[in-house]
C-alpha cells in the first residue's frame, strides 16, 4: 500500500479554512486506511505534507520516502527518523516488492516564507511489475522527456492538474 501526499484535515494551509479540501476529501480519516506501506511525501507544500492528518496516521506507517530535506518535518512531529529515507534527485531506495527513485520536477519548496530549504520531487515507483510515473507538483518543461526516455515507457502517470495560472507558469 502506497500513499502519495495526503492532505484530508480539511484545509492545506496553515490557517484554518484559508484553503479549503476538495469536495469529498473530508469524508476520510486515519481510521480509514489500512496500514501503509511507504507514505511518499513529494515536497512540503502544506497541499501535500498535512502535518495534522500525519501526525493521526503516523502509527499506520511503516515507512517514509520523501524529497531530500523534508524529513525534519516528519521528526519534529514525532515519526521515528529510522523508517524516513530522504532521496536527492535520482537516487533511489526500495523495498519489499518495489523500486522508488525520486526524479526532478519544475516547482519550488517551503512552509510560510521560507523557500527551498528542502527539495521538490517527481517520483518512478516500479511495483508488482509496472512502472508508475508520480508526477508531484511540476510545471511542464523538458525534464518530462528526459525521465521518460531514462526510465522508459509508463504504465501509468498521475499528475496534478489545474494549479497552472498565468502568474505561475513555471512551477
């Protein structure tokens, strides 16, 4: 079981109701979900590194695969640094049944008004004989082609959609 960035405490901001959950998110909780093999954490966005709703699943996780950097985050909330594995841009870590290599993305970092203190992070996850492209938060740009032709062809890809905005074109 993988969980890619969850965020379903209600809001993906600091301040409460400032951004609120999609539609239907809020119908799900940490009782939910069964015990979680790898939590991938992409970058810590608060849309994508929920720090109240992983501090309730935090006892469900049996390891952490994040973005270089995020993993003092995780530690300061109280996960046990021994099952975090921090990955730098192609690097990769695997595990019973699966590959992850964290790949670049075109995005930026940061929690309230510090930026890129950590790294951002597309994610490969070869499983149960498929290869599974992550795409994080990335803007569009040629390192789409260049992962591709590294990693080969995908069984899937799963990307963010409708964060583009003329005053954000690049990330």
């Amino acid at each position: 079981t993988v969980l890619v960035d969850p965020v379903l405490s209600g809001n993906a901001s600091p301040i409460a109701g400032m951004v609120k959950e999609f539609a239907g998110t809020g119908l799900y909780t940490a009782e939910d979900f069964p015990q979680i093999d790898v939590l991938l954490i992409t970058h810590d966005h608060y849309d994508h590194l929920d720090h109240r709703f992983l501090k309730q699943l935090k006892s469900k996780v049996k390891r952490v695969v994040c973005s270089l950097g995020v993993a003092p985050h995780l530690i300061h909330w109280g996960f046990d640094a021994s099952r975090i594995t921090e990955l730098d841009w192609d690097e990769q870590t695997e595990g019973p049944g699966y590959v992850l290599k964290a790949k670049p993305a075109r995005h930026f970092s940061g929690r309230g008004l510090i930026r890129n203190r950590s790294l951002w992070s597309s994610f490969v996850l070869r499983i149960a004989g498929k290869t599974i492209f992550l795409g994080g938060d990335s803007g569009y740009g040629p390192h789409f082609k260049r992962i591709g032709e590294q990693e080969g062809a995908f069984d899937a890809v799963l990307l963010e959609c409708g964060q583009y905005n003329r005053l954000w074109p690049q990330i």
